[in-house]
C-alpha cells in the first residue's frame, strides 16, 4: 500500500466512525440548514491533516503562482496570495486527488448537508490550492 493509501485507509476509517455517531450528524446538520455552513471540527483526523498540509505546502514551493487583486465588492480591498492550479495537482499530487475521490468522506459530508455531494463537473476546477 502506498503512503498516500495509508492515508485515505486512516481517513476511512476515522469516517466511519463518525458517521456512526448521528447526535452529531444530526446538530451539524441542523447548523448547516440554519446556518449555511457548519465548522467540521473533528471531521478529518489531525494525522490525516498533517499529511495533507504537508502535500499543499510541497505543491505551493513548486509550483505556486502569485495572485495580488483588489476586490471591487469590498471596497477595493487588497487580496494577495498563491495559487496552484488543478493542472498542477493533478500532475504532481498523490493524496489530494485520492481524499478528493474518496467515496466515505461524501457520504459523511451528505449526511450533514441533508443531500449528496456530487464531484465539480468543470475540469480544471476539481481541487485548487489557495
């Protein structure tokens, strides 16, 4: 098994767990329906984040791309950041595109949302790093 299959193993797992607890699915469900957006603290494993934190970061040292706008809708505001695009963690990324396929963490995400997550249908937008 891959480094990056370990990962996703853990991630399954630890989802499977917390998809059996429904007092939590219920009150993140009911939050995102109030609300719009519910925080996931404890949806993904710190392990699994560390892992994943350490894949964005090599992405950003090798292939980041400087962005600096201001933002009409909010008074000109200045936003300055990196990117990477699909492209390049497509090419050069293993655990993104695995987490991002994996069928588990939809269904966990559906279950709070109340309605299945469906993957972007506009390639070149599937994951990005900003």
């Amino acid at each position: 098994m891959t480094p990056a299959a370990d990962v996703v193993q853990t991630l399954d797992r630890h989802l499977e767990q917390f998809a059996t607890d429904q007092v939590t699915i219920d009150a993140l469900r009911d939050h995102y329906a109030e609300h719009g957006y519910v925080k996931l603290t404890g949806l993904i494993p710190p392990s699994v984040f560390a892992s994943v934190k350490s894949e964005v970061m090599e992405l950003l040292d090798e292939h980041a791309r400087r962005i600096d706008i201001h933002l009409k809708a909010t008074g000109d505001t200045p936003r300055y950041m990196s990117t990477v695009s699909e492209a390049a963690i497509s090419e050069d990324a293993t655990l993104i595109p695995q987490i991002y396929a994996d069928q588990r963490l939809k269904d966990v995400l559906g279950q709070i949302a109340g309605a299945p997550v469906h993957h972007c249908p506009w390639k070149g937008e599937e994951y990005v790093i900003i």
